[in-house]
C-alpha cells in the first residue's frame, strides 16, 4: 500500500505520542522549540523563528517571496524571480488506521469530564 501523506494546516492541531522523558529526542524538540505534547502547526513554525532568531514579518516576507536573481545548471544565464521559503508539517496515517477506522486514546482530561459529569 502508498503511504499517504497529508499536509497540515496551521491551525490544525498536533499531540505527540512518543516518549518525552527528560533528554529524549522529543523532549529536546519540545524544549528547544517551545511546544507542548499537545499544539497546533504554527505554533511550531512560531518556535522556528524563535530559534533562528528572526521576526514573525521576516518570516511572512519569506513565505511571500523575496525579489531576486537565480542560476542555476539546469538552465543558462540569470532568471529573476523571487525565492520562497515553506515550512510544512506532513502527516503520514498510521495504515491500520487509514480505512476510517477511530481509535479512542485516553486523554488526560478523561478524569476531570467523569467528576463533572456526576
């Protein structure tokens, strides 16, 4: 079967599964991009410039496109145009999953609903 890769939006919302003890590779991504187990795609892109150190309209500007000049060995001479930096995170659905199939996973909030609920 072909994987299925499905781009996220930046407000759809990400959990992260995988262990997050301390000095994991999740933990480290957590840290050093200020996210949370539970956040939404741009707030991921938001972490990004904070570790490059660069503005949320240098960031806009480079999405947009900056004016300039390329060559490249596919083709001769200079091209103007603009350069263009995406950021995207992909989702690839687990195949167990891919057929419509729901998992309920627990959630930590499953004990505050069950208090109020009685």
């Amino acid at each position: 079967m072909s994987e299925r890769i499905e781009a996220l939006n930046p407000d759809d919302v990400v959990c992260l599964t995988e262990d997050d003890e301390y000095g994991s590779p999740v933990y480290q991504i957590e840290q050093r991009f200020n996210i949370a187990r539970l956040f939404e795609f741009g707030d991921f892109v938001d972490g990004i410039s904070r570790v490059l150190g660069i503005s949320s309209d240098a960031i806009e500007l480079l999405k947009k496109g900056i004016p300039c000049r390329v060559m490249t060995t596919r083709k001769t001479g200079w091209r103007l145009g603009k350069i263009r930096l995406k950021i995207e995170l992909q989702f690839i659905p687990d195949e167990s999953f891919a057929e419509g199939i729901v998992r309920n996973f627990d959630s930590p909030l499953d004990e505050i609903r069950k208090t109020v609920e009685s």
